[in-house]
C-alpha cells in the first residue's frame, strides 16, 4: 500500500520534472524572441540606408530638374549607383525576414 508520503513525494519529484521542462522551454523561447528582436532591429537600419538613399537620389534628382537636366537623369552616375545600392539593401532585407519566418515556423 502507497502511504500518503510516498504520493506527496511522487507529486513533488512529478512537479520538478515539469518546472525543469517548463524552464527549459522558457529559455528556448526567450532565445527565439532575442534572436527575432535582433533581426528587426537589422531591418530597421536597413530601412534607414534605403531611406537615405532615396533622400540623395531626390536631392540629386531636383537639382538635375531645376538646371533643366532632364536627360541627364537616366545617365546619372550617382542616382544609378544608388538605385543599385538600393536593391541590394532590399535583397538584404527579404533574407531577414525570411530568417525570422523561419525562426517563427521552428518552434
């Protein structure tokens, strides 16, 4: 016969096993939400760098459009290199959120 002491004790071991595997789920899930937050944070810098360059490019852009450089435009050397700078950045961009999908879609 299993005397009450025996349950209690049993009880007690059952649930330090759970809080050791809820503990142990914590902390993963911790982990995966630091490493989301880094990853948003990347991604707002980048947002920042398009954003400066789609400043330079207006900013180049009016210039060329007030000194009637209209054709001009299409062959700027600066506006091209930041267009291109620009889709770089966005490609960076799709790879982290694709990194923090995954992350999501792990757990």
């Amino acid at each position: 016969m299993v005397t009450l002491w025996e349950k209690v004790k049993k009880c007690l071991a059952d649930g330090v096993e759970v809080l050791k595997e809820g503990t142990s789920i914590v902390a993963e899930k911790s982990s995966e939400l630091a490493k989301i937050g880094k990853i948003k944070v990347e991604i707002i810098n980048l947002n920042r760098k398009i954003n400066n360059c789609f400043n330079e490019i207006g900013g180049r852009f009016y210039h060329l459009k007030i000194e009637d450089k209209q054709e001009e435009i299409n062959n700027d050397s600066k506006i091209n290199e930041l267009v291109e700078e620009i889709k770089k950045i966005e490609e960076k961009v799709k790879d982290k959120e694709e990194q923090i999908d995954k992350l999501k879609n792990k757990a």
